[in-house]
C-alpha cells in the first residue's frame, strides 16, 4: 500500500511534467509569434513609407519611384472575382449534395477521400492542368478567366470541406421539423439548411479565396503576364448591352508577380516596392480572415439551438 | 434570374467590337528590364492605342512560344539555337533577328578578399569545369599563390541565359559546368551569398554588381590568347564592354521579331521605336547600349526585312558587333 507521502510526492511529479509540457507548448506558441511579428515589423518598416496614393493609381514603370501596382491589384481583384464566381456555386452545391443527397456508401467514400486529397495538392499542379486544359485545349488563353477556374479549382475542395462542416453542425432535428410540416427535401434546404449553414460556409470561402490571392505558382504556369500597362476592358460600356464581359479574356498581372519580379531587380529601391506589395498583400489577407472571424461568431450568435 | 440567359449573348456582341491592338512579347528576364522601358514609353507616346504585354519565361521558354506562333516579340539573351530554329521552320515562321544591347558577366568576390587581385580564364576554366568538382576545393587549388582556404562558389541556375554563357565563354561548352556550387536564379541571393563570406567566388549579371558595389568587389578578367588586351587584367564596365576589351565575359542581347508579326503596323512601329530608343533607353535600366553604328544597320536591315540569324544556330564568344552586323543571314 501506498503511503501518503509517495501519493504526494507522485503528485508534485506530475505536476512538475504537467508545468514542463505547458512551457514547451508556450515556447512553441512564441517561437511561431516571434517569427511572424519579425517578418511583419521587418517587412513594414521598408514598405509602409512606401504606401501613397500615387503607389495604387500607377502602372509599373522602369523608374522605381514612378512605379506603382495598379494594373496588379485590378489584376488580382478582377481574378478574386472570376475565381469566386467559379467557385462559390460548384462547392456549396458540391457540399450540399453529398451531405444531404448522397448515400453513404464506398461510392461516397471515395469522392470524399479524394475531396481531401485534393485539397492537399501542390497549387502548381492545378497550374499544369490548367495550362494544358484551359490554355491549349480550351484555347481560353492566357486570360483573366484561366486564372481565375485555375485558382476556382484550386479553392474548390476547401469550400466543399467547410460546407459539409458547417451543415453537419445543424442539428437533425431541424430538418425532422421541416420534413413534419410538410416541407420537400429541396425546401428545407432552401430555408433551413443553408440559411443556418450560411456563416459557416462564408468563412470557408473568405479562407479559401484569401489564400488565392496570395497564390503564383500555379499562374505563372500558365503564363500571367509581369509587364502590363493597361487595365481590363471596362465591365460597363456606354453602348447596349451595358455589360461587357471582354475583360475576361484580357491579359493580366498579380500582385505576387509583380512583387516576385520586383525583388529579383538588382536596384534595391525596387526591392522596396516589393516590401510595400507585400504589405499590403498581408492587409488584404488580413482583413479577409478577419472578416471571416466576424461573419462566424456574428453568425453563431444567431443561431439558439 | 433569367438575366443569366443573355450573358454569352453580351459575350459575342462585344468579342465582335474593334479590337485594340496588343503587341505580345515573352522571354528571357535578362532583357526584360529593357523592353518594359520600350514599352512603357511607347505606350505613353501611343497614348494607350497599342497595348504591350511583357512575361518572362526565360529564353528557352520564349522561344516555344515564339516557334509556336503564340507571341511576336521574344526577348534572348542568346541567339537562337539550332533545334529552335528547327522547331521554327517546321511551323513556317520566320523572323528578324536584332541585337539591342550588350550585357556582361561579373566575376565578384568579398570585399575583404586580400589575395585574388585579378583571374585568368584559364583559373576560371580549372575553377568551373565538370572535372572540377569534389578536386578543386581550397583556393590554393586554382592558384598556389592563394591561401589554402575552402572556396566557395555561388552561380547561376541551371535555367538562366547567364549560366548558358558563362559555361561556353569559360568552359567551352555551353551547360558544362560543376554541380557543387550554390546555385540560384536570383542574383540577389548569389549578392547576400558572396558580400557574406570571405571565401566566396561567384558570378553575376554586371548590373546587380553596378548596384551593390559597396558589399562585394569585381575581379578584373584577364581574358588570355583570343583577348583583345591579351594578359592584361580588365574590369567591367561600360567602356570596357563597349569596346569588346572585356573578354569573353560580355555579349549581345537581342529581340526576335516574327514577320507575321511585322506585317502588322502597330508592330513595325514598335520595333521601330525600339531600335531608335534603344541607345537612351539601355543605360537607363544599366546595361551597355551598342555603337550607333549598329543600331543604324539594324534600322536598314529591318527596313530591307532581312530575316534568319547571323548564328547558324549556335553563341559564339568575345564577337565584335561590327562584325555582326554585316554577316550574312540564314533562317
């Protein structure tokens, strides 16, 4: 039998590991932390002088106190939204059927295990697809639109993974209701199942379209251009039809791009210039995960079950 | 939602509006910092009726989409080599060639190097050829007057034009070179590299040595035998290349133009513009523009639309310009 002293001391032994487990773990958290603030502090203190008006409203230019990134961020905007477009509906229908339509059977299993898979694969091979299928096959070019189903494929699994989520968190119970008052399948899906899922499915695709935007390898694959003085064709024309899709297919830039060719300049104002693209790449990421943060508990509060 | 409907109908209306031209060029990322100067003046003097589109594939990648007719400008830091022009052929596309500037290759070392005051091709040749590798290790092992310390080498991947160059102007044989020595496509890394460590060699395209004289120092070249200045050591410099006494270190760049392409008028401006501009426009963006002379001859041959390579498929080291110009073409 035990003695009480061993009984403590045993006790003060644990807690001894307990306190060394949580300091490894505290070290970690910091190590990470420490990191990130210095690349952020390091970054901001070249760039952020950087950021003026002038800096979004110019083209690139051979003078780097000239040069700004305008033609990149329209670039980048108008590819987030090709990108979303693509996307948002594929996933969230993809999402919706095999939670609530398909049965669950090895047929299923192997979609979802392959759902997973894609979401784990190098971005570059969605560039090799792409140049393959949208660029020579397709012949869509080397247009807004390719990048934009590009980095729409790319994004896909992550929407399709955070949909299934967000409806596996609705409780049975809801659609039981639905279904005893009458209601189709389709019904309760329109009025229950998305509505309550909606918080959860945005912040999924705020998550996946800023990690898009942050994305090169694949577009440099499939040819996004480093030099461009010009800017998409306007959406609105002053002729009928009013809407003008032709931006689509016009040439473009990123901003990664123009950062990444910035940085490999041997001038070192131009290296600033990277610095200032970068930060303000990380504002935007930023800002959309912080927007997703808010859209999720807005969304939790919401919701009394 | 029935507004969806009509949207490919927007589509086809507006694809059958009046085009603004655009020029495509791609290619090598040694010439880019030129022709986005070109281009961005051009288009300003254009007032944005001709559109212009730079990338960078590299000169290897330029050339597959210049061969397969997707692009009308291709920018090169070398000449066109025999498959390409072999691939060019066979899709029926011909093309002018016109060199626009030189660019030059600087050997650099740490400014804290006391021993190396100057190199020989010969020592550059030991230093990087195949054999070298796993044998040549200490810095007493290229030159017994140096100390016996490990030698460290940084240079250019195995994609760049420069890596092209620098293996046919030293070793002989382009591509040929040893394998255990940090290699980088970003000549910035191979500065950091070298303004690091005492016992760094390495080489770089001149203008990121113009830019960052003050962490690391050129060797001057002795270029030997086939040098115009023979055993005396040359810097580089925009002197030296100009007048083709730095040896074998400096080249010609070029762009090739499709004659498909230069039927178009907005192009033939275009290069017009280019070769006309090229000489305040090249040292603006630090490389070394070419003699006058030779910018004169391009504008006739381009007028004369004399179209192949001077080459026959293959760089040539130390080639004067003057000489360039008047060889004969073929495609």
């Amino acid at each position: 039998m035990e003695s009480q002293q061993d009984i403590l001391a045993n006790i003060k032994r644990r807690q001894f590991w307990d306190f060394v487990f949580a300091l490894t773990g505290l070290m970690s958290l910091l190590f990470a932390l420490i990191t990130l603030i210095t690349l952020i502090v390091d970054l901001s203190l070249t760039g952020v002088p950087r950021i003026t008006l002038d800096f979004f409203t110019s083209f690139p230019s051979r003078f780097a106190g000239k040069a700004g990134i305008l033609s990149a961020w329209v670039g980048s905007f108008c590819v987030m939204i090709t990108t979303a477009f693509c996307a948002i509906p594929l996933g969230v229908a993809a999402g919706v059927y095999l939670e609530e339509y398909s049965k669950k059977n090895w047929v299923s299993q192997i979609i979802e295990l392959n759902i997973i898979n894609l979401a784990g694969i190098p971005s570059i091979t969605y560039g090799l697809m792409a140049l393959g299928l949208f660029v020579y096959q397709l012949k869509l070019g080397q247009s807004i639109l390719t990048a934009g189903l590009t980095l729409g494929l790319l994004v896909l699994p992550i929407i399709i993974v955070t949909t299934r989520e967000a409806i596996r968190a609705i409780p049975n119970a809801i659609r039981e209701a639905s279904y005893a008052m009458g209601a189709s399948k389709w019904q309760t899906i329109r009025h229950h199942i998305l509505p309550y899922s909606s918080g959860g499915i945005m912040t999924g695709v705020i998550i996946s379209l800023s990690r898009a935007i942050g994305e090169t390898a694949p577009l440099i694959t499939i040819g996004a251009l480093t030099f461009i003085a010009f800017l998409p064709t306007a959406p609105i024309s002053d002729v009928p039809p009013f809407i003008n899709l032709k931006w689509l297919m016009d040439p473009f830039t990123v901003m990664p791009i123009q950062m990444f060719n910035w940085l490999s300049r041997p001038q070192a104002e131009f290296h600033v210039n990277a610095a200032a693209t970068g930060v303000i790449l990380l504002m935007m990421t930023l800002i959309m995960n912080g927007g997703a943060i808010y859209l999720r508990s807005r969304f939790r509060k919401k919701m009394k079950w | 939602m029935k507004w969806i409907l009509s949207l490919p109908l927007v589509f086809l209306v507006n694809a059958a509006q009046a085009q603004v031209p655009v020029i495509k060029i791609d290619g090598s990322s040694t010439v880019f910092p030129i022709t986005e100067a070109v281009s961005e003046e051009f288009q300003i003097s254009k007032s944005g009726k001709v559109r212009v589109t730079v990338g960078i594939s590299g000169t290897g990648g330029g050339f597959k989409k210049f061969c397969r007719g997707e692009i009308d400008v291709q920018n090169a830091s070398r000449p066109i080599q025999e498959k390409e022009i072999e691939n060019c052929r066979k899709a029926g596309i011909k093309f002018l060639e016109i060199p626009i500037a030189f660019d030059a290759t600087a050997v650099v070392v740490n400014p804290k190097n006391t021993w190396a005051k100057q190199i020989t091709v010969a020592e550059l040749k030991k230093m990087w050829e195949p054999a070298a590798q796993g044998k040549i290790v200490n810095w007493s092992d290229v030159n017994p007057a140096w100390p016996k310390e490990k030698i460290k080498l940084y240079g250019a991947g195995s994609d760049s034009g420069t890596f092209d160059y620098f293996t046919e102007a030293i070793v002989g044989k382009s591509k040929s070179s040893r394998g255990d020595y940090t290699a980088s496509e970003d000549d910035n890394t191979l500065v950091t590299g070298v303004s690091k460590d005492v016992n760094a060699l390495g080489y770089i395209p001149m203008a990121y040595y113009e830019e960052n004289k003050s962490k690391i120092k050129a060797l001057p070249v002795v270029g030997g035998p086939k040098a115009p200045g023979k055993d005396k050591a040359i810097y580089p410099s925009r002197e030296t290349v100009e007048n083709g006494t730095y040896y074998p270190l400096s080249r010609p760049v070029f762009i090739y133009v499709s004659e498909t392409s230069m039927k178009k008028p907005e192009i033939k401006e275009f290069v017009d513009f280019y070769v006309k501009n090229s000489a305040t426009l090249v040292p603006e963006v630090k490389y070394v523009p070419l003699p006058a002379a030779a910018y004169q001859e391009s504008l006739k041959n381009i007028k004369a639309n004399k179209l192949g390579t001077v080459f026959g498929g293959h760089s040539e080291v130390g080639l004067k310009i003057d000489e360039l110009m008047k060889r004969e073409r073929s495609l």
